[in-house]
C-alpha cells in the first residue's frame, strides 16, 4: 500500500521535500546570492534599484544604541509595521493600525504600549526571530492598506500572494488569507489558509486549511474560489524580474495588494514550502519539467516568460 501511495505521489507529479532541495535549490540557488533574499533590507534596496515596487521604508533600527531614535521617528506616526530583517514565517513582525494614549493599536484591535513596542524591538535586534539566532536590524516600512478583493475571505491582517518561480518562470501561485487562528497573519504554518490561483487567469481556485481541503474561509464563510485577482500580468511580471535580480534559478515570491499602490513586492524566499502544490491540487514537478523541457529562446524575456507560463499552466474552463 505505502510503495503504491509514492507510486500515486511521482505519477501526479508531487514534489517532495528531498528532490526540491537536491535538484532545485542545491542546483540552482549560489549560495553567495542567500543574504539578498535573506535579509529583508537588501531585499527592499534591490527592488528599488531594479524599479520594483515595494512598501515604503520609514526607518531602519540597527543597533540598540539606536533606540533613542524611535519615539521620533514615529512621531505622528499611527500606521506602521514593524519586521525583523532577517525574520521568517511572520515571526516578530508587529502591524501597527493606529496609536491612542495606552500605546499602539495592533490590526488585531490589541493595545501594545510604548514600553512594550520598545522590548518588542530589543527582541529583533537581539535576534531573536533571525534565521539563524544572529543579531538583527528593524525595519519599520508603511503599513499596506490591502485591496478589497479578498475582502470576504480575510480575517484581519493583509492577504499575500506567493509564485513559485523556475528559472525565470512563474510555475505556480497561491493566496494566503489571514484567519482568527493565524493572528490575522498570513502565514500557512500559523493558521492562514492558502487558495490555488489558476496562473492563465489570474482566478482562485481550490482552498486549503492545514491538510484539509476547503472551499469556504473559516471565519468569513466567504466562498473562496472564483474571486478574480487584480494586476494579475504585473504581479507575474514582477515575480519574473525578482530571478533576474537575484540570480537565483528557484525562487519563491511574495506580494501584496495594496488598494492605492497595486502590487508591491514583500520578500522573497530561496526555500519556498510546498504547500502551494495543495492548494492548487497539481503537482509542481511536471510544471518544473515542462520549463526545463521548453526551448531557451521562448525565455528571452520576462514578459515572455509570463505568456508562456500563462499559456502552459492555465486551467481548462
């Protein structure tokens, strides 16, 4: 029965864990090029210099000594979010809605004092939400007013869409959706449910919530397939130039939608999980087989890229 599950597993072409770190991030990501995706800051300076658009940088924290300049950064300050350069998964990161004479009002309608914000802080420069335990910066960026498109399947928070990118690819593509559970964070390890996006029309498709499939948001009971993703092209576009950046060959892309900006570009992420593959109910591996398969000379662009990933991964109606 086990040998005929992997059997099921390789013939639907379900990546697994092992064969995407050997065969696609060992062999395609340089290990030299990790800190540019690794450190959000270096991140955010390579979009802007490769004219990405990204949620504005309000001010960086370094050091502890720093501190002193906080309270006057965020003077007149009501909206903002609070992240670790180097943190994953959502870790340490701090949505700052609005301020009254207790504190800062998180999204989630919490009161977070000044003292608090303050060790929140000492706490990411410690490192203590680093990848790897080591000393960190603070960056405090503008807070994303999300568009309503996902409005009646969002819980709080700001819903993101992650794409998986191959070679300079768009390969696949999901929402992840704040829920009570997930803080109102978007976040699949946290509680937030993610949603295949069909990659030809930029529409949701299937739901999933920790290993169930879904077609409703727990909270919202929001129907969540069908919703009709805006700047469906930019948003591949920019996935497709975020490889040419970094030149790292697999690449896992996250954005947002913000209602007066569009799309910007949130981070990146060198080891993309594989839930993604759930969520759209189609294994990733065929799709990564068919770019490797493909002629080079349909890649010559990025906008070229996109229409044949748009083309090749598109569901029937």
């Amino acid at each position: 029965m086990t040998l005929s599950i992997y059997s099921w597993l390789r013939d639907s072409g379900v990546l697994g864990m092992n064969r995407r770190n050997a065969e696609y991030i060992m062999r395609q990501n340089p290990r030299t090029a990790y800190p540019l995706v690794d450190d959000k800051l270096l991140t955010k300076r390579l979009a802007v210099e490769h004219g990405l658009p990204t949620p504005a940088l309000l001010h960086v924290i370094q050091y502890h000594g720093d501190m002193a300049t906080l309270d006057e950064a965020l003077k007149g300050s009501s909206e903002f979010a609070v992240k670790p350069a180097r943190g994953a998964g959502g870790s340490g990161i701090i949505l700052i809605a609005g301020r009254n004479e207790q504190g800062f009002v998180k999204q989630s309608n919490e009161v977070v004092s000044f003292e608090e914000l303050h060790y929140a802080i000492s706490d990411i420069l410690s490192g203590v939400y680093s990848l790897e335990g080591r000393e960190d910066r603070v960056l405090i960026e503008a807070l994303v007013h999300p568009d309503p498109v996902f409005a009646s399947v969002t819980f709080r928070g700001v819903p993101d869409i992650r794409i998986v990118v191959y070679k300079g690819v768009p390969a696949m593509a999901m929402t992840r959706l704040p829920t009570q559970k997930s803080d109102g964070k978007a976040n699949l390890h946290r509680g937030a449910i993610g949603v295949g996006i069909d990659m030809g029309s930029g529409t949701t498709t299937s739901g999933v919530n920790g290993t169930s499939l879904i077609d409703r948001h727990p909270d919202t009971g929001g129907k969540v397939s069908g919703i009709s993703v805006p700047y469906w092209e930019e948003m591949l576009l920019i996935a497709a130039k975020a490889v040419d950046m970094t030149s790292l060959g697999y690449l896992g892309v996250d954005l947002i939608i913000d209602r007066e900006k569009g799309p910007l570009l949130l981070e990146l992420n060198a080891r993309p999980g594989l839930q993604i593959q759930v969520a759209n109910q189609s294994g990733l591996k065929k799709r990564l087989d068919l770019i490797d398969d493909a002629s080079s000379h349909v890649f010559v662009s990025p906008e070229a890229r996109v229409a044949w990933a748009r083309d090749a991964f598109t569901r029937e109606p």
